[in-house]
C-alpha cells in the first residue's frame, strides 16, 4: 500500500508539473500571436511606406521644387521686363554719338543671394553639438557656397533646380534621419521650409559709372551721373526743369568740362531754371537770362528781397550791370568770363 501511495505521489507531481508547462506554453503562445500581430501590423507599414507614401513623398518632392524653380522663373521675367524697359537708354549709351561721359554709364541687372543670412537663420534649427548634414555648420555653409551660390546668382533658373536637387542630397542619406541632428522644438517641416526659402534672393537693377554702382559713387559723381540722364538721355522731354545748385560736391574744373555741355544743349529743347553758387554754370552755360536774388532786412526786421535781371551781356556802368553782379557775387566770375569770351573770340573785359 505504501509502494502505491507513494506511485501516486508521484504521478500527482507529474501531473502539476505537466499543467505548469502547459500554463507557460499557452504565455507563449499568447506572445507568439502578439508578436505576429505586430509583425503584421509593421510589414503591413513598411509596404505601406515603401509603396504609395513612398510614391506621394516623391511626388511631394518634384512639386515643392517645381514652384521653388517657378519663382525664378517668375523673377526671369521679371529681369527680361525690366532690360525691355530700359533697352532704348542702352542704346542710347553705346551708339557713337554718345559722350564719352554717357558710355561710361550702364544699366545693369543682377541676381544676388545673402548666403549669410540664409545659413544663420538654418544654424538656428540644428544641434550643433551632433552631425549634421556635411558634417559640421561650417561644412554645410561651404557646401551651400560651392553649390547653390553660383545657381541663385546665375539668373538661370534651370541651373538652380539641379543645383538644389543636389545641395539635398546629403540631407536624404538613410543613416541620417533629421530628428538626429535637428533641435528637439524644430520640426522636419521647419527644416523644409528654410531650406526652400527665398527671402534672401533679391533681383537688384540700377546704374553703373565706369563700373561702379550709383549708391557707391560720391556725391560729386552721382550728381553728375543724375544730370546726364535728365540732361542727356531724357531727350523727348520739353517740360521746363529745375535744378537746385548742381554744383554742389563739385569742383569747378569738373563743373566746366562736364556738365556746362549738357546744359547748353538741353536749353535748346526746353526751359532749365538753375539756382546756383557756380560761375561756370552761369557763365559757360550760355545762360540766357540771369536773375540775382538780394535779401535785405528791413528796420522792423523782416527780410526784403529785391531782384535784378538781365543778360550776361548786361554790362551797364557803375556796377549795375548782371555781368559785375556776376563777377562780384560768384567767385571765380571773371575767370569764367574770360574763358567764355577765348570760346567765342571776343576782346577780353576786366570788370
């Protein structure tokens, strides 16, 4: 009896224990058909990802650098616009009878791209403490330097697609996701949308003296550069123009040789009224009819203004003829009466 006690004891832990390995079969089990579902559910997203998201996300892509090429297609237009506009000055400028002063000038238009400003507002995006595309910051910004420079300032928007297609490149390698590199408030779209920015891209026009943009030259020179178009080039123009002192930030010698010809000439299709301090002018200038303003004050202290007029020729006796108030008021006066009288052979005075 005891022999048979003892079998069953052991047939009852045979039996506990065949129940604990099936408890722990059927966890299995349990986690083998999770694992299943969840394979599933990932291959299920991977074929999800590598089939139409992988084909929407191209086709995203092309769209996005399609309309960033069609800005600067926009802006091409734009550049041809404005070179049709100002076609009849540039012919102007380079035909013969142009003064050597008028081919000095030239109308130019030119793309520019403020990289700097570009890569600062992108350095704020990264952690510069991780790899980032290229590299390092530094690495990017002479990446951006050599490849897409060139292309924003060619004025070629078919040069700027290819460039930013390859300038990305580096930015799609698999073992580079850009939450790797990226500030953890910046999003991917953040990223996206300074890269396809184009805040800092500019179409700059103007004028150019002698190679030298208008807002570079000296006040001298610019005047000069501003009267030849109004005197020169502005030639279907007859309204009357009023130019106060011209002269100012020039020297006399430069006064005399450049701009008495333009005045002389302009006279002849409408009226200039000038007011200045420089004799050349007054004098070279053929002016026709010369006014000298006198201001007085009074005893009770306001300002009384007497005018006299008349022409250079005007050389009445005792000082009250326009040629002495000429040469009394304008300094250099008499020099330039005398060189206009070697100009047209007359007997020189001396007043």
């Amino acid at each position: 009896i005891r022999w048979l006690h003892s079998q069953i004891q052991d047939l009852l832990k045979l039996d506990s224990a065949d129940k604990a390995r099936q408890e722990k079969i059927k966890v299995i089990q349990t986690r083998i058909a999770t694992i299943g579902t969840e394979l599933e559910r990932v291959q299920a997203e991977i074929t999800r990802i590598e089939g139409p998201d992988k084909e929407r996300q191209a086709a995203a892509h092309k769209d996005r650098l399609k309309a960033y090429v069609a800005f600067f297609e926009n802006v091409k237009e734009e550049q041809q616009t404005l070179e049709e506009l100002y076609a009849p000055v540039n012919t102007r400028l380079s035909s013969e009878s142009a003064s050597e002063q008028e081919q000095a000038l030239e109308f130019s238009v030119r793309w520019e791209a403020d990289l700097n400003k570009w890569l600062e507002r992108g350095g704020a995006l990264f952690d510069q403490r991780k790899t980032v595309p290229y590299g390092t910051m530094q690495d990017l910004g002479n990446a951006a330097r050599r490849i897409l420079a060139p292309a924003w300032t060619s004025g070629d928007p078919e040069q700027i697609g290819p460039a930013m297609e390859t300038f990305l490149a580096e930015f799609r390698k698999p073992g580079l996701p850009s939450r790797s590199y990226l500030r953890s408030d910046v999003s991917s779209l953040d990223l996206l949308q300074w890269l396809y920015e184009v805040d800092h891209l500019r179409l700059s026009y103007g004028l150019k003296y002698n190679g030298v943009e208008l807002e570079k030259l000296s006040p001298g020179t610019k005047g000069i550069v501003l009267l030849i178009l109004y005197l020169g080039m502005d030639i279907a123009d007859s309204r009357p123009l009023v130019v106060d002192q011209p002269d100012e930030n020039l020297d006399n010698e430069s006064i005399y040789k450049l701009l008495t010809t333009y005045f002389k000439t302009a006279k002849t299709r409408r009226q200039i009224i000038l007011i200045t301090h420089n004799p050349n002018l007054v004098v070279n200038g053929d002016s026709e009819q010369v006014i000298v303003a006198t201001c007085n004050r009074r005893g009770n202290g306001l300002p009384h203004i007497t005018y006299q007029t008349g022409s250079l020729e005007n050389a009445a006796p005792a000082g009250r003829g326009i040629r002495h108030q000429v040469c009394r008021i304008l300094e250099g006066g008499s020099d330039a009466f005398q060189k206009r009288e070697r100009r047209y052979s007359l007997p020189e005075r001396r007043d």
